[in-house]
C-alpha cells in the first residue's frame, strides 16, 4: 500500500541541476481512497439496527431498573443468561459480547472480589484471615454482585455501542420532543469532539517548537488546557456562526429532514427488554431466593 | 391558484435574486479603538456577481458577515448607518442568505453529507419532500451529486467540503451568495472544482454573488462588478469605498493605485527574488567565522538536513516510505500537491516535532551543537545529536522554527508584542534586547501598531504574519512553514516572499508546504511534488 519511492539529487554538485530542472522531485504517498476508515453500522446484531434510538435507551432502563430491586443469585443469573441467548439470536455471540463489554466485566469482577472477601459474614465460615471473612453468605453474594453487574451493565452497553448521534438527536426532537435547540446545538458541539483532539495534538507540537514543551508535565498540562479552551471558544464562536448563517436559531419553526418513529420492532423489543426482569425476578420467588434490596435485612 | 402552480413550476433551485443596500454602514468591534469599517455605501442590483477587494485587515470578512446577518449584537459591537438585504435589515434576512467561509472544519455542521446540506432547509422549515429534492439538486450543482447521502462529511478531501458548505448554502435558494475566500485553504484542483461549482449556480439561479479573494485571477471570468473597500487603518486610498465599477474600468483607472495599496490587480508582474547567484552569498557568514561551510565558497550550499528511507505519518499509519531527501542551507524547497497528501505530516516530522515511523531525520554540520549540553545529556550518543525528534523543546530554539498550518495553535500569548518576544525570551535575550527584536519584525511584517493586540482578534492574513514573526524571532537555522502566504494582499504577499528570500541569502535552509505556485516561481524554489501512489 504505502511502497514508495523518490528520486533524489545525489551530490550537492548536481543540485543546482536538478533544482532548476523541469521535472520535480516527487514523494509518493498513499492514495487517500485507500486511507478511508470503513463505514459503520449502527450495531452488530440487525435486530438493535432496526430500533430506534431512543428506544434503545428507553429498553436499557426498563431491563435494568427493575434488577435493583433484588439482589439473589438465580435473579441475575437468570437474566445474564437471557440476555446472553437473545443477543446471540440478534446476531452477537457471547465471545464477541464479552470482547466488546470488557470494561463491564472488569468493573464485575472489582465487585466480586470485594464482596467476596469483605462481605457481610452469614452462613458457613469458608476462611477467616484478618477483616477477610470468607463465608457461605459472602460467596452466593458476590456471584449475585458479578452476575447483577453484568446483567444490568453488558446490555446497555451493547445498545450505547454504534449508536449514531444524528439519529439519536432526531429521536430526541421528534419523540421526546426535546427543544430542537438544545439538541441540535449539542450535536454539532459533539463533532467538535474529534477537532479538539487534533487542536490538543497541534497545541503541544506548537509548544515544543516554540521552546515551552520542556519543564514540569503537570504545568505544562495546565497551560495547554487553557491554550486548547480559548480555541475551543473560537471553534464554537465559529460554528454557531456558520449555522446561524443557515438560519438556525430563527423564529421559523424547524421541520425535519429525517423521520424518527417508533416501529413494530420497536414494541417488540420493549416487550422483550420488559420481559427479561419480569422472567428474571419471578424466577427467584419460586425458587424462594427473593433477597429484596431495600429490605431492613 | 395560477400564480402558485407557476411558482413550484420554476426550475428547482431559481429564487428571485436579492438586492444589497449600504448607506454610510459602519461596524466598531466592542473593545477596538477604530471602526474595521466605515462610510461604506452601495446598491448592488440583483443578480449582479460582484468581487469585493481590499487590502488584509481592510474589513473585508467584516462586511460579509454583517450581510449575511451574523455579525453580532449590540455588545459585540457598534453599528452605523443601515445594511439591507431585499429592504430588510440583514439580521432580520438571516436565512436567505448563503454565506460560504474559508475554513471548512468550522461549517460542517453534521455527520452525514446529506444531513448536513438540509440542515438549512430544515431551518426554514420547509417539507420534508422538498428539502431533499433542494439537497439532490444542490449537491449535483456543485458536482457531488455521485456521492452517497450517507457518506461521512469528514472524509471528503477540502474541494470536496467547501462544495459541501456551497450545496448547503445553495439548498436554501438564499437569493443572495456570499463567499468569503471559499478557495484560499484549497489546492488547484480544489480551487477549479469551487470556481466551476460557482459559476454552475450562478447559472442555474442567477442569484446575486458577493466574493472576496485576493487571487484576482480566479473569480475575474465570473464577476461584473469589482468593489475596493478600505478600513481606517489602509494607507494612501482612504476609507470605505475607495473603487467600484466594472472590472476593466476599476483596473484601468485606479490600478497603479490599487496595487501601491495591496491589492491584486489582473495581470500583475511577480517580483523576482529567485536565488542570487553564486558568491554574493558568502558576505552574510562574515559574523560567523568559524563556520567552515560558510567560508568554503565553493560549497556555498551545504546539506544541512537529510532523511534516511524515512517512513512518516501520523498513529503508526505510514502515508509515505522510504524517503531520501536532502535539505540544503541556502535554498528554499517547497512540498506541493493535493490537499490531504501529507505535506504537513512530513513538515512536522522534519521540524522534529513528529517521530518518525521508521527512518531517520538527520541534522548536520553545527546545527546540532551543543544539543543537550546543557543537562549534561549523554550527547555523544548520535542520536541525541542529530535527530531533532530526540531534542529537548529548548534546543528546536534557534536550530529548528515551525510555523504551523493553522496560525491560532501557535498563540500563547495575550499580546501580540509579546507573542513575538516568547522565543528571544526563552533563549535568555535580554527584555531591551528580545522587545527590540521583536518590534523589528513587526515593522517588517506591518503588525507593528498591533503590538497590544490580543493575537485572536487579528484577520487571518494578520494572524498568519504573527505566526511567521514569532517563529522567526527565535532565529531558526531551518526554518518550516506551512502555507506562509495564506490571506496575504499583494503588499503583505511581496514582503513575506522578500522576508523568505533574506532568510534564504542569509545562509539558512527554508522549507515551505504551499499551494502558492506564484510564491514559489517567485523564489525560484526547487518542488518536492507529492503524488498519490496507484491504489495497491
């Protein structure tokens, strides 16, 4: 891809020649085409695709507000386990859930370690060392903890993943009638995002050209942060200015370019997203393992 | 019924040409002494294609952004006289006018290409059927109509996103265009494909058009009326309009004086400040005597800069390999081709501010002395001595100035006097001495009566001066600038192109990423051409 050659003036004898010849030097570069990023889907699984973003949202909640309630190990088991089944159905295998939720598992495994060796002391007496108490209690506990974190966590995560703002703005003016203002004035801040990254690079090659890149890393943060707000000021001084330009921000009531609805598909998969927690809890009433959060137990 | 039935029958993306009225306008930014702008009156007819000139700094962009509605509130400023667009105040008109600026990160407002050019019709509230109707034919107007609605607007090369602000612009049938400098940050090519996008509208609508550029040349073809405006501060033409009329009228009459004043008339010869020949060089190396290269006449070029199959880009993503160039002091060498090739990747990577992904950047000959010294650096070690990537910030001072791409990045200070005065300071100048070189290239670069100015509030054509100034400062043995000539009249053009031929006689090593081919034959510079490779 990026083979490339150059000719080049051999001697300093031969430049003068070569300066003024009519052929110039030419550095071969990889053609842009080939640099292109590939196009991005809004999700893996093609049934997420087809849901509108805003109920993407709205089902993360409904299947993990209810899971607090409880806090037993067959509950959220019994959802992990769901999830897992109908994510594979949607299109996403469990391997590749977990390669793409991994920060989830890692923030479950934090709370399994902790519940496990610090937990509240019931049951059998497994291991005793210090304020470690390894008992029957704390064991159930902490897989309940790892199995709840990740039931509620992996989910929404896999619905926040791919996510297109664009879309998610329409759904926010158009179904949740959000004030377009507000929305749309957040968007294009949010593409501002990837602008900044680039301003903070050039900030600091600046700074070291400029003989100030030396000296204290927590200083030179510290200035740099202040250089990259005023720029970020301009940038959005020059943005507003540019959609002000297009008339936004007018008396005109704004119309909209793209639909957001809510589909079939849509309440298919709030049934589902309801369904989950609903399958979930009633399982631990009839296996008797009902542990009720907010409980004075 | 009649009458509607002929209105939605009118060809897809004709308005009724807007009329522009100024009587005695005048525009203060809040905190500036002077009026950018003052006594400016005018009509323009509808339909007429007018270029509007003036000197850098003259209140050009001023003026645009006042017609196009957005110039501010009261306390963003003070307003005299009246600026109508169609009868209406231009910030009641806001919306039916196209406003199309230089810079096309800062008006790409969304994600996708379709979405972005309806994002004005969705402001005007107009129905859905409609709105993409005007976004299909506005995009196959300015000639991206073979590209997909869903296609990332971040992924188009500059031409093809100032094509994009102009279909946004187009969509909304404003009546009434404005571009200002659309083409400056553009390659050729990039600047064909705008101009020939432009004229495409223009005959498709016959809306009214208001450009500003100083590349004459470019928009000559396409204008019938040429307006000169003059801030208080431009010298020797006066204040507000200082010319109007057709263009050959404007030019034969006023031309020996619009150019004494800066600006670029058709035709105009380039100066020549190509390479003297031979010896006369060697006279400027009389203040350093131990410089044998310098007093060795018969090597009066010395490389002071080569790479070795150096692999550069940016992210571990090499754009280009296997690079073998050489630098030599003496001698200006541009980096030319499209937009998005790398120039300024590879700019960056020679200046030592980007590693490189695999190769090597060498310094010779006493640029790198003393590197490292002075923290008792393991300065043997080759690497530290020649690779400018292995320096410490303070040691780039003197031996390696960047001027980067865009001038804002640069500014770390609140004045402009002491922006210029950063790089002396550091190299432990005295305060007489740093202020007295500073204001020296001020006056040179005509940013002196700036000197408490905050450098934000500059033009662009000033800020890139500041950005040039303050780099120099620093007395650079290599000096890299990326598009040093951007925004710059034909005065400010001819003293930075001077500017850059002393630096060159002055025995140092000048490398320049420009589309400026005018600079370039002005300098006689030697071309390092970047092409695209065939695809695989």
């Amino acid at each position: 891809m990026s083979d490339v050659s150059t000719s080049l003036p051999s001697s300093t004898a031969a430049l003068s020649a070569a300066r003024s010849a009519a052929s110039p030097e030419t550095v071969v570069v990889t053609a842009r085409s080939v640099r292109v990023e590939p196009a991005h889907s809004s999700s893996e699984s093609w049934f997420i695709q087809r849901i509108n973003p805003v109920s993407r949202f709205i089902g993360a909640l409904l299947m993990s507000l209810p899971m607090f309630i409880t806090l037993d190990v067959v509950s959220a088991c019994t959802a992990l386990g769901l999830e897992l089944v109908l994510l594979w159905i949607g299109g996403i295998n469990p391997l590749r859930v977990l390669r793409r939720t991994w920060p989830v598992w890692i923030a479950a495994v934090g709370g399994f370690l902790t519940v496990f060796l610090y937990g509240k002391a019931s049951g059998d007496v497994y291991f005793h060392w210090g304020i470690i108490d390894i008992t029957q209690g704390s064991v159930s506990l902490s897989i309940a903890t790892f199995a709840r974190v990740g039931a509620v966590a992996m989910p929404s995560v896999i619905l926040a993943l791919g996510l297109d703002p664009t879309d998610l703005a329409d759904g926010l003016v158009q179904l949740l009638h959000l004030s377009p203002r507000f929305v749309y004035g957040g968007l294009a801040g949010l593409r501002m995002m990837t602008l900044l990254k680039e301003d903070w690079h050039a900030l600091g090659l600046s700074r070291r050209s400029r003989g100030l890149g030396d000296g204290g890393r927590v200083r030179a943060v510290a200035t740099q942060s202040f250089n990259l707000l005023v720029l970020s000021i301009r940038r959005a001084t020059k943005l507003a200015t540019a959609m002000e330009a297009r008339g936004f921000g007018g008396d005109t009531d704004r119309s909209a370019a793209r639909v957001s609805k809510v589909h079939a598909v849509d309440w298919i998969f709030y049934a589902i997203a309801l369904a989950i927690p609903v399958v979930a809890l009633s399982a631990a009433v009839v296996t008797g393992n009902w542990h009720f959060a907010f409980g004075s137990v | 019924m009649i009458a509607r039935d002929t209105a939605t029958a009118t060809l897809p993306l004709s308005s009724s040409a807007a009329q522009v009225s100024a009587h005695g306008w005048g525009w203060r930014h809040s905190g500036r002494k002077d009026f950018a702008l003052r006594n400016v009156s005018f009509d323009i007819h509808p339909g007429e294609r007018v270029l509007l000139l003036g000197a850098s700094g003259a209140g050009k962009s001023t003026l645009m952004a006042a017609m196009a509605g957005v110039l501010g509130g009261t306390d963003e400023g003070e307003q005299e006289g009246s600026l109508s667009v169609d009868g209406l105040d231009a910030r009641a008109a806001r919306g039916h006018v196209g406003l199309v600026l230089q810079d096309p990160d800062s008006q790409t407002i969304l994600a996708r290409l379709g979405d972005d050019v309806a994002f004005g019709c969705e402001n005007l509230g107009l129905p859905r059927d409609e709105i993409w109707r005007r976004v299909r034919h506005a995009l196959d107007v300015v000639g991206l109509g073979g590209i997909s609605l869903d296609h990332s607007t971040s992924q188009l090369s500059g031409g093809q996103r100032q094509r994009l602000a102009l279909a946004g612009a187009l969509a909304m049938q404003p009546g009434l265009l404005l571009l200002d400098e659309p083409t400056a940050n553009l390659d050729p090519a990039g600047v064909r494909e705008v101009r020939d996008a432009v004229r495409r509208v223009l005959d498709a609508t016959g809306e009214t058009l208001v450009v500003v550029e100083h590349h004459v040349d470019i928009w000559l073809p396409l204008v019938d009326r040429v307006i000169v405006v003059a801030g208080q501060s431009s010298e020797g033409l006066g204040e507000g309009i200082v010319a109007d009329g057709r263009p050959e009228e404007v030019f034969d009459r006023l031309g020996a004086q619009l150019a004494a004043a800066g600006t670029w008339v058709p035709g105009r010869q380039l100066p020549d400040f190509s390479a003297v020949a031979g010896n006369e060089r060697t006279e400027n190396s009389a203040g350093s005597a131990d410089d044998s290269a310098y007093s060795d006449s018969s090597h009066r070029s010395r490389t002071v800069l080569s790479t070795h199959d150096l692999s550069f880009g940016r992210d571990s993503q090499a754009l280009g390999a296997g690079l073998n160039l050489e630098f030599h002091s003496g001698e200006v060498a541009a980096l030319m081709g499209p937009n998005g090739a790398g120039k300024t990747t590879l700019a960056l990577t020679l200046a030592g501010l980007l590693a490189p992904i695999s190769g090597t950047v060498d310094y010779h000959g006493d640029i790198s002395r003393g590197v490292g010294d002075a923290d008792g650096a393991d300065a043997s070690s080759r690497r530290i001595v020649n690779e400018p990537i292995a320096w410490r910030s303070r040691d780039l001072l003197g031996r390696i100035g960047m001027v980067m791409q865009e001038p804002e990045h640069q500014f770390v200070s609140s004045s402009v006097l002491d922006e210029v005065m950063v790089g002396p300071r550091s190299m432990g100048r005295s305060e007489d001495q740093a202020r007295h070189d500073a204001e020296e290239l001020l006056e040179q670069l005509g940013l002196r009566r700036f000197g408490p100015a905050n450098p934000f509030t500059l033009s662009g054509g000033e800020k890139r001066r500041l950005s040039v100034a303050s780099m120099l400062a620093a007395a650079p043995q290599v000096v890299v600038m990326d598009e040093p000539t951007f925004g710059q009249d034909f005065t400010t053009w001819t003293a930075m192109a001077r500017l850059i031929a002393r630096i060159r006689d002055e025995g140092k090593a000048v490398i320049l990423v420009t589309h400026d081919e005018d600079l370039v034959t002005t300098l006689g510079a030697r071309r390092i051409m970047f092409a695209e490779g065939a695809q695989r």
